[in-house]
C-alpha cells in the first residue's frame, strides 16, 4: 500500500470520511450530491441461499440480503474443514466473517438471524451431531474464544477433556463490542479472529495460561451501525488486516409492515431438510476428519476467475480506506465460490458460481464505499476512475504520449493538469501499476529539461 492508504497513527479515527456524520456537504442546494443506498444484485441469492432469504422476508421487514449473509454464515461453519480447494500451496475452507450494517431500528439485525436459528433447531432435532456449536454471548477476550473450543487441559488434579467438534458460529449482535475490546491494552481478540479466519491454531498468549485450540473453524456474524463502524474503526484495524477479513454489506428494511408474518415451521423444516442434506454431502458430523473433500474449478471458472483477478478485482478504487477495506476481495470470492457450489451438493466450481460470488463482492464494495466515503467524495472518485480509463484506453491505442499529448490528444486540452496529474498518480500507484513512467533526455543541441514519457506497464 503507498502512503496514502491510512493514517501511521495506530487510533486515528476514520469517521470524517463517512457518509455518516453531521457535517453538511455544503450550503448551496444546486452544489449538492446525493445517491442511492447500495442494493444487492439479484445474483447474490443463489440456489439453497437464495430460498432462505426469500422465506425469511416474505411477509416481513427484514431485508432478504442480509438473512442470506447470515445464513451463509451459519453454513460455512456447519461445512466444517472437510470441503477445502488449494490455490497455490494454501488450502482454503469456506468459512466466513459477515457484518451486516444498517442503522439502528432500519436494519433489522435482529430478525436477519431468526431464521437461521429456526433451521438451526431444526436441524438439531433431527441429527445433533450435523449442527455446529453457536456462540451468542458476546466476545471479550483471545482466552475466552480458546475455551470455547480448547484441546483440552488440566484443572487442579482434574483432565478436563477437549472439544472434539471445532467448529463455532459466534453471533455478535453488538460488533462494537468487539471493536471496543480492540481498544484495550493486552487485548488480543481481534488477533485471534485474524487466525481464525485464517485457520490457524489459537495458542496461549501468555506462559501462565495452558489453553489452546487447534484447528478451528470460527464463522463469525456481526451487525453494527455504520456511525458505531466508522467511528469505532481505527487504523490499526485497517493496517492489521482485522477489517477486510470481514464481508461487509449494506442492508436495512425494504417495507414497512407493523405486523410482520411468521415463516411459516413447515418451510423452516423443509429448508433445515435441504441444509442437513447438505452438511451429509461433506460428512459435517466428521468432526476428527479434516481436508477429505476436495474442490477444484473448472476450466472455464478457471478462466473467468483469472479475468476477474487480473481486472476487477485488483480495481484501485482512489481512496485508502476503502482500498484497506477490501483488499481480501480475491480470497474471500473463492470462498463464497466454494460456498455456492456446495449448495448444489458438486465438488467442482463453475461459472455461475464464481458469478453469484461476485455478486457479492460486488455488493460489499459498493456498501463499503458508501458508509466510509461521503457522497462529495464519492462523486470525485468516480470521476478519477473514469479518467483514468479513458488514458489508458488512450495509450493502449497510442503507445505511448507525454502529459502535454494526453492533455491535448484524449482531453482535447479541456482539463486543468492537476486533474490529469490525479489521474496519472492513480495509475501509477495501482498494484501492480497499469502504466509506467520514464524520463527521455533531449538531445545535445536541444535546450530544455527531459521529457516524461508515459506508457501501459
């Protein structure tokens, strides 16, 4: 990341960036930017996935994409380690970290996870040994997630015996608790959420405490207002790597009705069928078993996963926030790849799973945008981004130009050079860079300082 991603002060607070504050974007009614709240695309809500979200807000406020984050949620845990797909030498499970956000009374955080606890209890009705231990209670401390899950240890003269099953779905309905706790000196949870999701072995923290959990499988469901977010959210957690580890979208209620229906227990049980069938297809309830189901893409995901990391998923988006924000998108899409076809009970990744994943991508980076870069900012950003496409079509058709060409040639010498400047800055400053700059010298018999050339990297 270069220097202008985040703040080098570990508490600076990211709320003056927020669509958020109180802060008008000026007085003038004709200078104001206004936009849309992010809506999911319909692709998000893909086979099983998409049938539990659409029961859960039919008749009801509560809105469709965020039953399904948390459903997804739910079912990445109950997967367990056994379905896995390498990409290089890492092995990737489908587990995930979802934060709903939405204001407070319009997001309906609560109802988003009712249903999926109404299948939970179902499930557990039929077959105890399919549905994965839940945790609700809030978290507080590295030590007090290892005891959740711990290999076992020794109290006094008492073996205290360890938890075979490691998976554990935690329901944070209050994230900034979590975020609070970040802030205390000593406190390690958000490092052992960040080996979580990572999947590695929770050791002790300190020599005096014995308690550890190998091989977790921690899913994680949040929900938080986007004031407590971006008001909380300091640049530890961006630098860290807390944050992007978290698939954050945007969802409040999309009607108003005082008096909500019940999904009806016969759908609740039908889709606890469907979801139970799913956890039998990768043998969830073989808890000593790990990495025994496979997964791989076909060549044409193969194909479409490489279009899609080469361009949109490597997109600078011009503000180091959101940058931050997003920077496991790739990672994260494989998992909700893998999430999607599993549902089909396949092994094999294809196109329109990679396609659904997207959808979600897609949607978490439009949510991040809007609660973390106001709508001024927004429209600026936007603007950089389209001129910085239009240069690069430029010299992809030219070769190469200097600034003085790009100005007159592709701007037709409308543009201020600063504006051009940002542009140029932007594409510079991608990861990898999409052009290159180089300095030509001028002849001998030519006065004047060298020339900048500019060209596709």
């Amino acid at each position: 990341m270069n220097g202008r991603i985040v703040s080098a002060t570990p508490t600076a607070s990211l709320h003056t960036t927020s669509a958020f504050d109180d802060a008008d974007e000026g007085d003038n009614p004709a200078m104001a930017v206004h936009r849309n709240a992010p809506q999911a695309d319909p692709g998000c809500l893909y086979g099983l996935i998409g049938d539990v979200a659409r029961a859960g807000s039919e008749g009801t406020e509560t809105n469709a994409c965020a039953i399904a984050a948390n459903f997804m949620a739910y079912l990445s845990c109950a997967i367990g380690r056994g379905a896995y797909l390498s990409i290089g030498n890492t092995r990737h499970h489908a587990r995930l970290f979802c934060l709903h956000i939405g204001r407070s009374g319009r997001g309906r955080k609560g109802d988003a996870v009712s249903l999926v606890l109404r299948i939970d209890q179902a499930i557990r009705e039929m077959s105890g040994a399919f549905a994965p231990q839940i945790h609700r209670g809030g978290l507080s401390s590295r030590e007090g997630l290892v005891a959740l899950m711990h290999d076992g240890y020794r109290q006094g003269r008492m073996e205290i015996p360890p938890i075979a099953d490691k998976r554990l779905w935690v329901v944070e309905s209050e994230f900034a608790n979590v975020l609070h706790q970040g802030r205390r000196d000593g406190n390690t949870l958000s490092a052992a959420l960040r080996d979580c999701w990572d999947g590695i072995d929770l050791k002790p923290a300190t020599k005096s405490n014995r308690l550890y959990a190998s091989h977790p499988h921690v899913c994680l469901s949040g929900a938080i207002s986007p004031n407590e977010l971006t008001n909380l959210m300091s640049a530890r957690e961006l630098t860290n790597g807390f944050a992007n580890r978290f698939l954050m979208i945007w969802a409040e209620r999309t009607r108003m009705l005082p008096f909500p229906k019940e999904t009806p227990q016969v759908v609740v049980q039908m889709l606890a069928e469907r979801t139970r069938e799913l956890m039998v297809f990768v043998g969830a309830d073989q808890h000593d078993e790990r990495d025994h189901l496979r997964m791989d893409l076909t060549t044409q995901a193969q194909w479409h996963y490489g279009q899609l990391y080469r361009g949109e998923l490597s997109d600078d988006f011009g503000d180091g926030v959101v940058g931050a924000l997003l920077e496991r998108r790739a990672p994260m899409l494989l998992r909700l790849a893998m999430l999607m076809t599993l549902t089909d009970l396949q092994t094999r990744i294809d196109v329109r799973h990679i396609d659904a994943a997207m959808a979600w991508i897609r949607h978490a980076a439009a949510s991040v945008r809007f609660v973390f870069v106001s709508a001024a900012e927004e429209a600026r950003l936007t603007q950089l981004s389209e001129l910085s496409s239009r240069v690069l079509a430029f010299l992809r058709e030219r070769g190469e130009a200097t600034r003085s060409q790009i100005n007159i040639e592709c701007f037709r010498g409308k543009l201020p050079k600063a504006r051009i400047d940002a542009g140029l800055e932007h594409l510079l400053a991608s990861t990898p860079p999409k052009i290159s700059v180089h300095v030509v010298g001028r002849s001998n018999d030519m006065p004047g300082s060298p020339t900048r050339v500019y060209r596709l990297a």
